[in-house]
C-alpha cells in the first residue's frame, strides 16, 4: 500500500472532501489517499496575498506527517499541494523526500502532452497574474493563455455552483474560439468534479489539476522517485526563528 497525501492549503473541508475524493477515484487500488487541510490559514486563496498565509499552513501539515511516529514504518510516498496557485511547494520540496506536485505544475505539464495550445480558466481576474508567472516558470508560455470567469472561488460549492459553472464554461468556450486553444485547464482544486462535463460539452480535452497531480506523484512514488538534496530543495539548515515562528525552527 502506497500513501498519498493531498492537502488542500485552504481551511474550505467542502474542497477538502472533493478532493479527496476525485482522487480516490482514479488512483490503483493499492494507493491510499489521505486528504487533509491545515488548522489555521484563509478560507480560500485568490492572490499573492491569500497564498502568503497559506503556504505556512501547508508547511505545518507536511512537519506534522514527517514527524509522525507512523512515518517510519508507511510513509507518505507522495504530496499533493491541492491548490492551482502552486501555494508553498517549492518550500514543501525542502521538507520531504518523497515528490510533491502542485496543480498548476500537474496540469500544465499533462496538457503539452494532449494539446499544442491551452487555456487555464480562474475563479478570479486577481489570479490570472499569478498563474501567468506559474505558466513561465513551468515554461508554457507559448502555449498557454489564462483567463478568469468572473466568479469567487467558493462560489463553486453550495447554491453558486450552477451560475459558476456557466460563468466557466463562457469563458472556456470565448478562449476557444479567440485563443486557438485546443484544451481547458481547470484553475481551481474547486472545479474538480466538473471536468468530465465540461468536456463532454466542449469536445475538447479538459484537465484537472487535482487529478494530473495526483497521477503524476503516483507514477513518481511507483518508480522510486525522490525529491533531490544536492541543491536548491535540501533540508534548510538548523537556525532559530522567532515569535510566531519559533516553532517552525529547521533542525537540520
């Protein structure tokens, strides 16, 4: 049995149950998914500012699973950072040797396989700078285009779902026709149990993060992958850290 965390940075347990449980439906029978979300941190994240807090968030949730005692003996082989502002994973690389893969990374990264144009469609226009800096890292600049829906990211749980939904769908369709696009990317761990409609509506390729993301860190784990620590992803060295932080010291 391998195990998989997927943490939802968030404190929205709605997201966290659907998560959860997009993933359980598509891994192998011998993986075990553990979906989870911090204690403390934003409701949702929309912008640099939402993601600041959250990724301290994130970090104390992957110390706690390192450290627990059960760790030894089952690890957790995979994490997933259940959100597509790619919130503290690149310090989450520094914490763990087992892969961790974000949404955003996930997405983009299964899209170049199946598609030579893409658009990434957002809750909100206050993300669409932050995932065009994601799509450059990730370097799909050339390929991508991001827009927004015009909608809140929780509104895709409760009584706004359906008028999210069309909002969504608007602005997926207006890239194919303006854009060149050939495939949707969903931009929010929230969208994720709208994809299969989605594409069967627009008769294009449509793909979740959650569900790129969780296959790739599986395929990682199954073949022995690692996070490497011969450079920028090593353990942070032993210093104190003070205040609030003090208990987030790097031991070494």
């Amino acid at each position: 049995m391998s195990r998989i965390a997927v943490i939802n940075p968030n404190l929205s347990e709605g997201f966290t149950k659907k998560v959860g449980d997009q993933a359980g439906k598509i891994v192998a029978q011998q993986t075990e998914i553990i979906a989870l979300n911090p204690s403390f941190g934003p409701a949702s994240i929309e912008g640099y500012y939402d993601e600041a807090f959250a990724s301290v968030g994130l970090l104390s949730v992957i110390r706690e699973l390192e450290a627990d005692p059960s760790h030894a003996t089952d690890p957790i082989r995979g994490y997933v950072v259940a959100c597509f502002d790619d919130t503290g994973v690149d310090a989450a690389r520094c914490l763990t040797n087992a892969p961790v893969m974000g949404l955003c990374e996930g997405a983009l990264r299964m899209a170049a396989a199946v598609a030579s144009r893409f658009s990434i469609v957002t809750p909100m226009s206050v993300s669409v700078r932050p995932l065009e800096h994601l799509v450059e890292k990730y370097g799909a600049a050339s390929q991508c285009v991001v827009r927004a829906a015009g909608v809140r990211t929780l509104d895709f749980e409760g009584s706004g779902a359906s008028a999210a939904y069309l909002a969504l769908k608007k602005q997926a369709e207006t890239s194919l026709a303006k854009d060149r696009s050939e495939a949707i990317v969903l931009g929010c761990a929230g969208m994720t149990d709208i994809a299969d409609r989605l594409q069967n509506e627009l008769g294009v390729p449509v793909i979740d993060g959650v569900s790129a993301a969780v296959k790739m860190v599986e395929a990682m784990a199954t073949l022995g992958l690692q996070t490497s620590k011969a450079g920028a992803y090593a353990s942070p060295p032993a210093k104190p850290y003070f205040g609030m932080f003090g208990g987030f010291a790097p031991q070494g």
